[in-house]
C-alpha cells in the first residue's frame, strides 16, 4: 500500500493525452504561411552564394570553404553561409541535405532533388502469359466476370441471357479445370469456384422454369463430399417439387433439410417447418399442418402462423381451437415501437430533426407494412370464424371485438364493427336493422371512424332511394373528414339524383383532387358532363378512365354513347365492338349495334347484330319488330310470321301483332291462314275495325256466305264509333269554352294526337320506331291478290298495318295506321356509389 498513491480528487487522470507540439502539425502546412513562403523562396531557386564575413567588401578576396573557392558575392542576409569556415574548421551542409543540396556542388550545378536529368525511369518487365499458372490466372478471372454477369442480367429480368452466361461460365470452369490437372497442379482446385458455377447454373434453370435441369445441378452440388453446408440446398429443390405439385416428395426433402441444418439456424428451420405446414394444407391434411403451425407458434410465433393455424382449426370445424388461436394471434408481439415515437416535441429543436428524418425512412414504412399485414390478417380471421364459433353471425363478431379490445390492437375494435356493418350490406340484407344501428353508434366516435361510418350509411340510404337521409349523412361524413374521397363521392350522388349536374360535378372533381387514383369520381364526372351536354370534357374524363380500366364494358359503352352525339357514327361503332369482344353476349349492346348500321345503310350488318341480340335474349319487342320489318322489306313475308308471333306472346293484348300475322299470311298467298286469322282476332276485339275490314274483303273475294254478315257487323263498329268520337269531341267543346285560348289550342292539339299518329321527322336524326314505321308501309306494290276488287269504298275506309293494296302510286307514297315509338334507351348511366 505504500507504493499506491491515490489521485487527489480535482485531478484528470486522462490530461495530458490531447497535448501534442504543434511543431509535429504535418496537416496544417499547406495554410502556414511562414512555410509556404519558405518553400517558395528555397535555396534551390537561388544562384550558388559566397560565404563572407560581415562587413567583407565587395572585392575582397574569396574565403576557403567546404565547398572550394567560389565566386564573390555578397550574402543577402550579412551572414556566412552555414557550409563557411568558421574558428578553423569546416563541417558538411547536413542541415540542407534533405533539400537537395550537398556538400559537393560544382559551380553551376542546379537543383535537381528528384532526379529528372537522367531521364526517364526504364520500361516495366512484360508479363510472360505463356506461363501455364497466367493462364490459369486469366481463365480464372474469366469465369468470375461471367458468374457475375449472369447475376446482373437476372436482375435485371433477362433471365435468358442469365441462363447462358451461366452456361459458359461452366464450359471455362470444366476448362480451367483440365488445364489445371495438366499441368500437375490438380491437387490446387479452387472449389469456391466451382461451388459458385454450379450453383448460380442451377438457379439460372430453376429461374428459368427448366426444374428437371435444375434439379440435376443441385444434386451434383449435394452428392460432392468436398462442399461443405451442401445440404442446405435440399431446401431448393423442395421448393422445385413443390412448384412441381409433387408435394410428398417437397416434404420429403424438406424434412432432410431440416436434419441437415443445426439448431443454431433456428429461424431458417423455423421457415422451413413453415413451409411444410403449408403443403399439408394443400394436400388436405389440415392435422398435420396443425402439428407444424403449432410448434411454430410455441417457438418463434409470428402473424403469418396464427392466420395459418386459425385456417386449419376452422377447415376441421374445431370451435375451441378456433377461439384459442384467434386469441393468441392478436397476442403475438410485432416488435415495431409506438407511433407516439414519430411525435415531435416542441422542447428539443435537435430530436424533433431527428424523428423529421426518421419518420418516413424504410425501417419506420416497414414497421407500418409489418402492422398493416398484422391488422389485415386478424381482420379477415375475424371475418372468417365469426358465424361459427357462436351461435350467431352478430354474436361471434362480438366475441372478436371484445377480444381486440383487450389486446394491443384496440383501434381495431371500430374497424370490426364498421366491418360488421359491411358484412351486413355485402350479404344484400339492406332492411337490417342491426347494421343501421351498428354504423349510428359511431357518429360520437372521432372523426375518421365517423367519417367510415357515416360513408356506408350514406351508401345504405342511397340505395333504399332514401335520398335525404342519404344526402344527411354524406354531410356528416365530409364534416368530419373533409378529404374522404368516398363521403363527396355520395354527395355528389345525392346532387346528381335531383338533376344539379354542376354542383355534382364539384363534389367529384374535389374527390379527384383528394384522391387521383378514384375511379367511381372520374366515371361520375362523366355522365355529369354527358347530362351537361359538355360532350368533349365528358369525352375526356371516359378516355382518362379507360387507360385505368382498360376491359371495362361500362366505359367503353359510355365512350361509344358520346361519340354517338358528337355524331361520329363509326367511332361509336367501333367503340361498340370492344364492348362486344369484352362481353359478347350483351343484347343490349348487340341492339345498339345494330341500330348504329342501320343508320349507316349497312343492313347486312345491322341484320347481324339484331339477330344475334335476338338469340340471346328473345323478349326485346324492339329487335323483334325490326327483324320483322327486315324480313318483310327482303319479300320474306313467310319468315316475319315467326317474329310477330312471338312479339303477341309477349304483349298479347296489342292487336297490331295479329293483324300483321294476319297480313303475312295474306301476303305469302295463304288466304285460308290469313281468314282463320282475322277470325281469331275478330273473337278477341270484336270492336277492332280493321280487322272488319279484312274480313269482308276476303270473304267477299273467296266468295264465302259470312261477308254479309261482317259488313253489317262492320257498320255497328264504324257507328259506334262516329258516337263515341262525337260525344268526345262535344266534351272537349264544352270544356274549351271554361279554359283560356292557349289551353284550347293545347287541347285541341292533344286531341288530335290521340286520334292520328302522322310521321312528320324525315331528317337523319330519325329515330328507330320512324324507321320500322317507314319499313312496315313500303312495301312492294305488285302480285296483290285483291287488285280486282271493286269495292272501292272499303279501300278508301281503311288502312292494312302492312300497307296500301289498292291504286298504290308508283312513286312509293307511304301511308301507315300506327307508329310505335323507340326510344333509344340509355344503358349504363347508373352512378357507381362508393
């Protein structure tokens, strides 16, 4: 203890260590000026001087020196130069050596500290490349660059070209080889070498689909003794089998892996115990799969292997099972921090740049995918285990959220019940009360859950076509998430439903600026300027919407609908035909197709898409008449016969269908057909008077006793008839003198529309029932059976639906009894709700 001495308390035992003399400072030179100017005014850059004594004249005779005689000259400084005699005797310039001077100089010699004068340094001794050991060094060299190739171009994505640069990186290493044992140095093969050829060979196969190739190149690797940890490549050519769907022989390599592979690896057989889970679950045996998800779960559990594990209790209907791994899937730790971390403070200027740098680095985006994947796996078990481990679907939802309420995952409690909600609605059970109750009980909640909740009610609402309290609660959403893309989506639904296009198209032209990617906005803002008649912005937003949604039907048909009013015909048509390779069954569309050739003057195209709309779907009245018309133009009356009859099935209680059976049959020379027709007609409308007189005209020609009778019934209608319209007509009068002038003429006008139906549009903007109308009274007027008749006053009292029989002018003049309006029905308007 004496020779311990204790440091007083006020001393540094570490002083001391940082002091250095600054004359030692070698990284500062370049900025001491006293240096620096040292350099620049070196002895070197001076003509040789002449040692003297002060005061020595300017011709005074030289003094001996070390450096023999010199010349006189005066030193700048007054001083003898270090090299001078002094007191007798003289020593070396060691002082300045370093510098280049030495104590030999001649008169006129230069400095020269580096040698330049004696020219350049000779030339490197070449290499010798013939020597065997260069050549195996070069080859050597070779293959490396090629391995390394091969990797970048998988990387890359040109798995080709990896595949033969593999290749012929092992043709030079099998090359290098033999040159090796040749000359003598085969105990000296790099196996490293040969190690990485084979490997990358057999990725390159495998990355190339080529799985018998690549098997073979792993177990040449796996067979050779001399590669150690070869066995870990077992774990690759059972992921082979298993692409393979060999799955017993996958586990079977699996399972030798594992043996291979020491407990000091444990997550990497902790993934392939994973991996063997899963293949029992693709061949179904769920209790074997159970046996490795549970093992996992005891040793290292993680997200993935509770999810996994709750599938295989819920594929053997195990209840218990099921609530128990739901129960430790939300338990299973993340080892991600707090949010409240990435929350700055307003103190520390210093930590608040630090969390600003840190919170959008890679490590805190994958904490939130690994939180994300978490929340979205115990979502969907809910979801999944819900309507069975309770009695109720209601009841097992509520079980989960309790259990989610006690774990780390409270703020997933709201989600599961506005999940809930959805199931509701997702199961078309819209009169639910539970799921309108459930969604109301988060209007109190913070905003983003009320803004969720008070979305889907809006949706709800909008559904039932309760507008206003849809309209009430896409308010509620938008005030407590102004930038909920889906809440002014609604919005502007429940504006768009009471026809304010402009202030629809606001609320979904701000939903696109919240969220560019929505495409139910940008489809909206489209039919809202479609209804605005602003056709080319409508145009625009459809073909925005279609480079996102490229086989989309609905935007397709939409885009061909506003090129149709643009009044480009061929656009329409060929925007028409993607609609049809995309859904080619769609009679509607094929109609609609049929309708644009037609108004083209393409009949044989338009005959197509009619018949084949007709294929599909049989009932449209629409097709049915046109292709009746169709056949009837062509002078097929016999095949029109089976169109019209189908068009009386559909609507039996219009008589215009049998009376152009009846006219059909008439046509096509079948008068006895025709008679038994009109007859059938005549017991169904009694009172029809142009069925009267097709009656009385063919009995009348057959030469047949009930012609008298007809016509007499015939008077009796066209009597009661007169009455009917008189009584009508004196009606009206009466009523006119009560009303004002312009509620006359409108009446009168109506009145006149009820009684005839006149064709007054021939412009090209016709529509479809004009143009029937127009096929239905040009027919042909030759070969007529009744052209003899001389009952003159019945053609002049009444109209055939299929035109004119007698004194038909030859110019074609058309006359008709009865217009069936088309009006071209608009598919595909309907708002995408979100």
């Amino acid at each position: 203890m004496e020779n311990v001495h204790l440091v007083p308390e006020d001393e540094d035992l570490y002083s001391g260590y940082n002091d250095y003399n600054p004359t030692f400072d070698s990284e500062e030179l370049e900025n001491d000026v006293g240096f620096q100017q040292a350099v620049r005014t070196s002895h070197g850059r001076r003509p040789p001087m002449t040692a003297k004594f002060p005061g020595t004249a300017i011709g005074a005779r030289p003094l001996a020196t070390s450096f023999g005689p010199r010349i006189p000259m005066t030193s700048s400084m007054g001083r003898p130069v270090t090299g001078a005699v002094q007191d007798g005797a003289a020593r070396p310039m060691t002082a300045v050596r370093a510098a280049g001077y030495t104590s030999s100089l001649t008169r006129g010699s230069t400095f020269d500290p580096l040698g330049q004068s004696r020219g350049p340094a000779p030339a490197l001794e070449s290499k010798n490349e013939d020597t065997p050991e260069e050549k195996i060094k070069i080859l050597e060299k070779k293959v490396n660059d090629l391995i390394e190739e091969s990797c970048m171009a998988q990387s890359m994505g040109a798995l080709q070209l990896a595949l033969e640069k593999a290749k012929e990186a092992g043709r030079k290493e099998r090359a290098l080889v033999r040159q090796r044992e040749q000359s003598g140095n085969g105990d000296h093969i790099n196996l490293d070498l040969t190690y990485s050829v084979l490997l990358n060979l057999a990725n390159q196969y495998e990355n190339n689909e080529m799985y018998p190739e690549a098997l073979n190149s792993y177990q040449v690797i796996v067979k050779n003794k001399m590669f150690s940890n070869a066995g870990r490549l077992k774990v690759n050519m059972a992921n082979i089998y298993f692409k393979q769907k060999n799955y017993p022989k996958a586990i079977k390599f699996y399972r030798m892996a594992l043996d291979q592979i020491s407990n000091a690896h444990k997550e990497m057989r902790i993934k392939i115990m994973q991996n063997i889970g899963v293949i029992f679950v693709r061949m179904g045996q769920y209790s074997d799969a159970i046996t490795s998800f549970g093992h996992i779960m005891s040793e290292s559990p993680n997200v993935k292997t509770g999810f996994n594990l709750i599938l295989c209790y819920y594929a053997i209907g195990d209840r218990e099972m099921m609530k128990k791994s739901f129960q430790n899937l939300i338990s299973v730790p993340l080892g991600v921090d707090d949010e409240d971390k990435y929350i700055p403070s307003n103190d520390d200027t210093n930590s608040n740049m630090v969390i600003e740098a840190i919170k959008n680095d890679k490590l805190h985006q994958m904490e939130r995918d690994l939180k994300s994947l978490a929340e979205k796996f115990i979502m969907t078990a809910a979801k999944l285990i819900a309507p069975s481990i309770e009695a109720s679907f209601a009841a097992g939802f509520d079980w989960c959220v309790d259990m989610v309420k006690s774990s780390q995952y409270v703020e997933l409690a709201n989600d599961l019940e506005i999940n809930k909600a959805i199931t509701y609605l997702r199961q078309k059970d819209f009169n639910q009360v539970s799921a309108v109750e459930t969604l109301k009980t988060f209007e109190k909640k913070d905003s983003r859950v009320k803004s969720a909740a008070a979305t889907n009610l809006s949706f709800l609402y909008f559904l039932e076509k309760d507008y206003d309290q849809a309209d009430r609660y896409s308010d509620l959403a938008m005030n407590a998430d102004r930038y909920n893309p889906a809440a002014l989506i609604n919005k502007g639904n429940t504006v768009f439903i009471r026809h304010d296009y402009e202030k629809a198209a606001e609320f979904y032209k701000e939903a696109l600026r919240n969220d560019s990617s929505c495409t139910e906005a940008l489809y909206n803002l489209g039919l809202s300027y479609k209804k605005l008649n602003r056709l080319d912005e409508a145009l625009d937003c459809f073909l925005k919407l279609h480079a996102i949604l490229r086989n989309s039907a609905q935007v397709m048909y939409q885009l061909a609908q506003v090129y149709e009013l643009l009044e480009d015909p061929h656009q329409a048509i060929e925007w028409l035909m993607q609609v049809i390779s995309v859904i080619p069954t769609d009679p509607k569309v094929l109609a609609k197709l049929g309708d644009l050739h037609d108004g083209e003057g393409d009949k044989s195209q338009a005959f197509q898409c009619y018949y084949e709309s007709f294929r599909y779907f049989p009932s449209n009245i629409d097709v049915i008449e046109w292709l009746g018309a169709y056949y009837i133009e062509t002078q097929f009356c016999e095949k029109a016969i089976q169109y019209f009859e189908r068009a009386t099935l559909i609507q039996p209680t219009q008589v215009k269908w049998q009376l152009m059976v009846a006219s059909c049959y008439r046509r096509s020379g079948n008068y006895q057909k025709a008679l038994d027709t009109y007859k059938d007609i005549h017991r169904k409308f009694p009172e029809n008077v142009e069925c009267l007189r097709f009656l009385v005209r063919l009995c009348t020609d057959m030469g047949l006793k009930e012609v008298q009778e007809y016509a007499t019934r015939l008077k009796k209608v066209e009597k009661m008839k007169e009455i009917r319209e008189q009584r009508v007509k004196s009606g009206r009068e009466g009523s006119a003198r009560s009303r004002r002038e312009g509620r006359e003429g409108s009446a009168g006008s109506a009145g006149i529309a009820e009684d005839v139906k006149t064709d007054s549009s021939h412009s090209s903007n016709s529509t479809k029932g004009e143009r029937l109308s127009a096929k239905m009274r040009s027919l042909p007027a030759s070969n007529e059976p009744y052209e003899a008749s001389n009952q003159k006053e019945l053609d002049a009292s009444y109209m055939d639906p299929l035109g004119p029989q007698m004194e038909r002018p030859k110019t074609g003049a058309k006359r008709r009894v009865e217009e069936d309006d088309f009006a071209d029905e608009e598919l595909g308007d309907d708002l995408l709700p979100e």
